[in-house]
C-alpha cells in the first residue's frame, strides 16, 4: 500500500509497481517532455560532501552589533563568531527551503568606545544613522567593514555626528556551545547566465545566443527584492545576548554579500546536445517545484522542454496522481526520470524504428495506459505462395469392371499482404513490449479445382484439372513475436540507456494463428461444392511458417544520463536502477539514484 505522510499529505509509494498502476491515464509530465526528480535526503548528503571540502559556510566572523549608550559618553561594540555545522536542508511548498544549520559555538567579545559630539549633520539625508564613515578633507565614507574603527571616524546619531576620541581594549563577551541553530528561509531560484532570477513557476528559456549557457537551481542568498532570505536563531537567545534583531540582520547581510549562491547549487542544467548516443536530448527551457513529503524529506523536481519536442507545459507543475499529491519517487530510490508519453512518441520510438526498418512510417494510437506504435513498411510484406495441394477425393461408381474417382486441389498464387495497410503493432505497457501483426479480414485471390480420373482393367485416364477462381474467403491471421509475448523490457546501462531485448519475427521466435476456423458445410452442399472455405484454412495455417517475413527490431540508447545536461554541480548524480526497469504507464518512467561519487 502507498503511504500518505501525515505531516505533508503526500502520498509516497512503497515500490516501482504501485506507483506505476497509480500513474495509468495520468499525465504526469503536466506537458514537460523530461522530469528529472532528485531525493531531498541525498542532496543532503551532498550538501554534507560539499561541507567537508570546504565549500559551504562553516563560519561567520566578525558580526558587530552596536550598543550606543552615549549618557556615559560612549558605546559598545560587541563582536560574535558563529561556527556552523553540517547543514540540513527541507523543502516547502511555497518554492522556499529551511536551511538548518546547527551552531557549535558562538563567541563574542566586547569593546568600549568614547565619542565626543562635534555638531550637527548638514544633510541627515545623505547618511545612515549609527553607521560609521571615514572623514578626509570634509569628506565622509562609509566603511565598508563596521568593526574596522579607527580615532577620528565618526558616526550619526539623532542627526548629530560623534567623533571616536579612544578606543577600549576587548574583553571577552558571553559565549554559547551546542544548544542553538541559525535556521534560513531561502528562496529557490533559477539563475541563467544572464544572471536574471527565475522563482518558482517562472520558466526560464535558454537563449539561442548563447548555446552554451548553464542554469543553476540555487539557494537563493542573494535576493534582495521581492522573495528575501530571511534568518533566525532556534531557540532564541538569552538576555545576555542583546540586540537579536540587529544581530540576525547582519547575518543576513552576511548571507546576501558573501555567500556565491552556485555553491548552494542543488541542481544544474545545460543546453548542451548529449555528445554521443541515438536519441539527443537538449534542453530548451526548464520549471522546478519542490514537494516536501514530511520529516524532514522532501524532493526537487525540474520540468524540461527539448529542442526536439518542445513540450512546454504548466507553469507551476505538480507530480499529481488520482487528484492526490504524490512523490515521483518510490520508497527504496532517491532519483526518478518520466519521459512524457509524446516525447517517446515522437522523438525516441519513431527515430528508433525508421532507424531498424527501411522506408518506415510510424502512427501512433493513443492509450490511456501505454504506447501503441503503428510500423508500416512498404517492404515487409506476406507473399501467400500455396502451391497446388490436394485437398481431398472422392469415389464414383463405375460401370461394369471400372471405377472413377474425383481429387479436388487448392492454390494461391503470390497473394500479397503490405505492412502499408495492416501495420504491425509494437505496444509499450507496464514493464512489457510486444511486438504483434494482425492481418484483419484479408480477402485472398485462391483457386479450386478438380479432375477425375477413372481406372479400368486395361487403361486408366485423369482429366485436366478445371480451375476456378474465387476471393471470397476473409480469414484474420495474428502473428505475435516470441512464443510467450509480451516479454519484459530490460535495461542495460553501459554508457547509453538501452531498451532491450532486440524484438523479432523469425521462425523460431513467433507464433501465428488463423482465424476465425469456418464451420463445415452441411453434407450434401459438401459434396456437391467441397468444403473450400476449410481446406483454404488448413493450407494457410500449416503454410505461416513459409511466409511469415523476418523481421528485426532493436533500439539503442537514450544517451542523456552520463552527459552534463542535468547534475549537481562537479559531475552527474543520476545513476539509473537497470535491476528496476522500466514501466510505462502512460508516460515512461525510469527510476535510479544520485551518484554522489562523481561530485
């Protein structure tokens, strides 16, 4: 049974199976052409990777809260350095995430500082209260790092300017282990090489201009505007660390002004054309979502339309399954690929099959749960060559001491049967594939005919045989590939995606029936006329193994994975499961995990 995570209301599935059922007639692309779904629970243990090298933020020094007490004729500056730990990171439904990072240790220090009042400001407008500025010739620069005071800089309060005359040595402030966590409200943003912000439900459209750009899905640090990075510390502070406020507004700043946003790149995809392989897949434009599926889990989710296919769908897309919110990934992967069922249609099963068949042409009918794909081949005919067989005799009584007897014969002559008009079918459904040819109601061009021949003691005569040609006998010959068709899709991932097995027709590995049998003709009908329809019949079934053509079907791969197309930042992440297969559905599933060591 599929699970429904009580915190988040989304349903997670136990294994591949469920979740596929649950998908039939669903379009679960929302019209994207590829769905590249990633586990919350591996981009943390990325995230944990990218920590250990360094390239996260481990700490956050010399964040400087001032405490202006100017009755006694002074101010304090107070000084904290945060260490961070391993971050962890949770997703929201709102295109948000929850950075959580644990703080080790925070340590402050303080410092006194005398100021004297040397007058008014002249222009208030021009300045930023409590804010210090370097003074030169009359000139006044606002600092770039507040804690690097010197005697003589001078700051604005209440529209008046103090001027620093001493500073105080430090002391040691009060100091915090182990107890607290610095917890981030991050936006999630695209960012192009334009460095224009994409959020959440904005699709971001690679320019033609510039083929070689790269998108980043990031933590968004740095915005400033409409969707803020916001900051708090769990639980809150106690007493003595005074100014919380301003403290979190200057790690804030921290965040936005010293933090490259592609170091929290949780995703990135390049328009570049997959180098090698059959099928080319090249990103055109992309949307993301996220889902959260509770304690702490969760999963990224990008929409891809190709050049090649040009599915742009939905704005804001969802992984939505019989009206319910559902995780695109089972319980026992941490990655999952969905090809839309127009885009195996017609980008990957057409090229694949006009690639194996020569002058092929491939309709497709549409299926609530599947692909069904139409081959018709101008060269893969059934020519019908029966040559004359002996359907039966019958005795006469003759006169005095001879005797005759009739022998009735069938044949038919080169009847062509085209592909162009009865296709053959290949279906595509659940972890199967089957490839099936089913003449319906073919009319074929036959003759009948008969001598008799009469024996007598001295001599012994047959006629010339009288033929007689007909057409009117439909008959529906079914010819499926292997004998225990459909047989499973399998997966072989050396360096492309392959579907295999290679599908045939050959004598050994197809089975093929007539029908529908006619019934025998009454009697006496029978021996006036023979019982044609029958013996047309017999011929034709023991005859498939003559003419039934050979035919070879093979695709390669989806050359798309071991490429730089989708990846976390250093390498690919998607690793595909082949013990899991494949299912199709509707649209085409593949399920795999984050290869974390090619980071």
């Amino acid at each position: 049974m599929s699970t429904i995570n009580n915190d988040s209301g989304t349903v997670i599935f136990d294994n591949f199976s469920q979740m596929s059922t649950a998908m039939k007639g669903e379009n679960t692309t929302n019209g994207w052409d590829v769905v590249c779904s990633y586990d919350l629970t591996k981009l943390n243990e990325l995230l944990s990777e990218k920590y250990k090298q360094g390239k996260l933020v481990a700490d956050i020094p010399g964040v400087v809260i001032w405490d202006w007490v100017l009755d006694f004729g002074g101010l304090n500056m107070t000084t904290y350095d945060f260490k961070l730990s391993e971050p962890v990171l949770n997703f929201n439904l709102d295109g948000r995430a929850t950075l959580n990072m644990p703080i080790s240790k925070i340590s402050s220090t303080n410092q006194g500082v005398v100021v004297s009042k040397v007058g008014a400001v002249d222009t208030p407008a021009k300045y930023k209260s409590e804010t210090w500025y370097s003074v030169s010739n009359g000139e006044y620069t606002e600092l770039t790092d507040q804690s690097k005071i010197a005697i003589g800089d001078c700051a604005m309060y209440e529209n008046d300017w103090y001027k620093i005359t001493s500073i105080k040595s430090p002391e040691p402030g009060p100091s915090v282990t182990g107890t607290h966590s610095l917890v981030g409200s991050i936006p999630i943003s695209a960012i192009l090489g334009d460095n224009q912000i994409y959020n959440k439900g904005t699709i971001v459209v690679f320019k033609e201009s510039a083929p070689t750009s790269q998108a980043h899905i990031v933590l968004h640090f740095s915005n400033k505007a409409s969707n803020p990075a916001t900051f708090a510390i769990s639980p809150k502070l106690d007493s003595n660390f005074n100014k919380e406020a301003q403290l979190l507004n200057s790690i804030t700043n921290f965040f936005s002004n010293s933090v490259n946003d592609i170091d929290y790149a949780l995703n990135s995809i390049a328009p570049t054309p997959s180098p090698t392989g059959e099928t080319m897949i090249t990103p055109k434009s992309f949307v993301f979502n996220t889902v959260t599926t509770g304690n702490n889990t969760g999963v990224l989710s990008t929409y891809i339309a190709t050049t090649q296919n040009k599915g742009v769908g939905q704005t804001n897309p969802s992984f939505t399954v019989a009206g319910k919110r559902s995780s695109p990934i089972p319980k026992g992967n941490t990655a999952s690929m969905i090809f839309s069922q127009s885009f195996i249609q017609n980008i990957f099963l057409t090229s694949q099959l006009q690639k194996s068949l020569t002058d092929c042409s491939v309709t497709f009918t549409n299926l609530d749960s599947g692909i069904q794909a139409n081959i018709h081949a101008s060269n893969i005919n059934i020519a019908i060559n029966i040559p004359k067989t002996e359907t039966g005799s019958q005795s006469f009584p003759g006169s005095g001491s001879c005797s005759s007897y009739s022998t009735s014969y069938l044949k038919v002559n080169n009847d062509v049967l085209s592909s162009n008009d009865y296709p053959i079918t290949m279906i595509l459904t659940g972890d199967q594939i089957s490839l099936e040819w089913s003449i319906q109601q073919a009319g074929f061009n036959y003759e009948t005919g008969s001598d008799m021949t009469t024996i007598c003691p001295f001599y012994s005569h047959t006629s010339d045989i009288n033929w007689s040609t007909d057409s009117g006998h439909k008959v529906t010959i079914d010819i499926k590939s292997n004998p225990n068709s459909p047989s499973k899709i399998i997966l072989d991932s050396s360096d492309n995606i392959d579907i295999n097995p290679k599908l045939s027709f050959e004598e050994s590995t197809y089975s093929a029936t007539v029908s529908p049998k006619p019934a025998h003709k009454d009697c006496w009908d029978k021996f006036w006329t023979g019982d044609a329809a029958n013996e047309i019949h017999q011929a034709l079934q023991a005859a498939l193994g003559n003419f039934a053509p050979k035919i070879s079907l093979s695709f390669a791969g989806i050359n798309y994975f071991a490429t730089t197309n989708i990846l976390f930042p250093g390498g690919n992440i998607f690793d595909v499961d082949v013990n899991s297969g494949l299912q199709v559905p509707r649209d085409m599933v593949l399920l795999g995990n984050i290869d974390k060591s090619a980071n």
